[in-house]
C-alpha cells in the first residue's frame, strides 16, 4: 500500500506522523472522523455524500467548541487521496488541524456480503463505548471488542448496553428482518446514528417499507429471520451465526437466517445499487 498522506494542507509520503508530546489527539484521541467510500471516483457522487460526512464532522466540532478546519483544504486533501484510494478517512484535531488517510477496500468484501460473515456478542462492561453518538479517536473499547471477536473466529463483534439490548456492532449498525418488516436500534438507545443506516431508513421508506426503530431486547432479537450490518464502506454484509463466551470456547446463540443471502438483503443490496425499488425486486 502507498504510504502517503494528508495533513495539515500537505501530502506526505511517510508512514509516521508526527505530533507533540502534549497534542491532545495523541494524549486522549482528541479527535473527530468520518470514513467514507469514494463512488465513481467523485466526492460528489450520490454515493460518497461528501456533504453528509462533512455536516456530521462539523456537528461533533460544534457540540465539542472545537475549531472548523480549513474545508477547502479538506476537500484539497480528499481530492488528492481519492485518486489512490476507494476508502477516506478524515479526521480532525481540536484546534482545526486536518489529517486524511486512505485505505483499500477489503479484499474479501464481496464475498461478505454473499455470503455472510460470524460475529461475536460483546457483552463484558469494557466493551461499552463513551459519547456514542460522535465518532471520536477514542474507539478503544470498540477496537477491544473487535479483537477479542477475533479470536473466536468471527469478523465482527455486536455490543450491547447494561441491560444487554443489541446495540451495534464495532463498526457499523444493526438491522433485522422479521415479520415483513426491517428493523434497527433507536439513536435514543446510545448508537452512532450512522450515515448508511440514515439512508437505507429513508429508503426504505420512501419505497413504502417499514422500519421499525426499537431497542433490541434478547426476546426480538431472538424472533429474527436474519441479521445484518451496514457502514459507509461495506453497504449491508449479513450476519449468518452469532457467538457467545465468556471462556475459551464460544458456544452459537444463533444460527439465523436459512441462508446467509437472505432474500431480504439481496433485495436491499439491490436496491442500493439503484437498479430497482425493493418493492419490484423479486
């Protein structure tokens, strides 16, 4: 991979970055991001919804009394990256300082979203995130999660809050499919209100669908035909087994749907791709 970056209104070839000894992003992640996936090579695509990731940047900066960046020189970086790059991810420090990397998308993406992946059931306290609802560089506790899923085999892990509704997973939202309709956990409930998943809502229902947002309680979650998560940069990817341990050996909490391609999201993957309204996709 290219090590080259963005910061502070230069492109750098480097793989370190530096800052201070007493920079506050280095100290206690100080900062705020967005990752998007770049759609036909454009910022101004439909699908990257520059503007959407740069409104949610800007809403975390306001709540934070932090300094705007530069976005001209934002968007200067962002032009410069995408042509290496299909994945951007911007942050930015308290004071303004911007700072863009890129990455690739992952190798086995398509056959996730076929196919379905395992995910793990973050249920220990230390896997529970602070100020949910703004993506900060302090995601340790998702990252603890998502490694600890790793270890039992799965690529995803879903945490939970105290009284042990689903939430979302550590890199995306949650979605269900049960009794004709679709459903995902309330923003109210403690989750980042993810971009993919405000779209897919406005979707759906725009196409006459119904989206039930309602916390995940054990006995819901327990009636679902499939499960699936959604992020900016892999759309939808199902979910065909969910593990749970609190020792050495995971036992299945679920096996859910009868295939991992459920119907409903080969439908919703379609009707992402805007070939057709879900309605019309047999």
């Amino acid at each position: 991979m290219i090590a080259i970056y963005w910061y502070k209104g230069d492109l750098i070839e480097s793989q370190t970055l530096e800052l201070g000894i007493d920079d506050p992003g280095l100290l206690y992640g100080a900062t705020v991001f967005t990752t998007l996936r770049v759609y036909d090579r454009s910022l101004d695509s439909a699908g990257t919804n520059w503007a959407r990731h740069c409104d949610r940047i800007r809403h975390s900066l306001e709540i934070f009394g932090w300094q705007m960046p530069d976005w001209e020189r934002v968007r200067q970086g962002a032009d410069l990256l995408k042509a290496h790059f299909p994945v951007l991810r911007i942050a930015i420090f308290p004071d303004g300082r911007e700072w863009i990397t890129g990455r690739l998308l992952p190798g086995d993406l398509c056959s996730s979203q076929q196919s379905g992946i395992v995910a793990w059931l973050a249920e220990a306290p230390e896997f529970r995130r602070s100020l949910a609802e703004h993506k900060t560089g302090n995601y340790l506790s998702a990252w603890l999660a998502l490694r600890e899923a790793q270890k039992y085999g799965a690529k995803e892990a879903i945490l939970l809050d105290s009284s042990g509704n689903w939430l979302e997973t550590s890199t995306g939202n949650l979605w269900g499919w049960r009794d004709g309709r679709w459903w995902t956990p309330p923003s109210a409930a403690g989750i980042l209100p993810g971009l993919m998943r405000d779209w897919l809502i406005c979707k759906l229902r725009s196409q006459n669908e119904i989206v039930e947002e309602e916390p995940w309680s054990v006995d819901l979650v327990a009636g679902f035909e499939a499960i699936a998560y959604s992020n900016s940069v892999v759309e939808v990817v199902p979910i065909h087994t969910i593990l749970r341990s609190q020792s050495e050996s995971p036992s299945y909490l679920f096996p859910l749907a009868p295939s991992p391609s459920h119907i409903c999201f080969e439908k919703l993957r379609l009707s992402i791709l805007g070939r057709l309204p879900f309605s019309e996709i047999g």
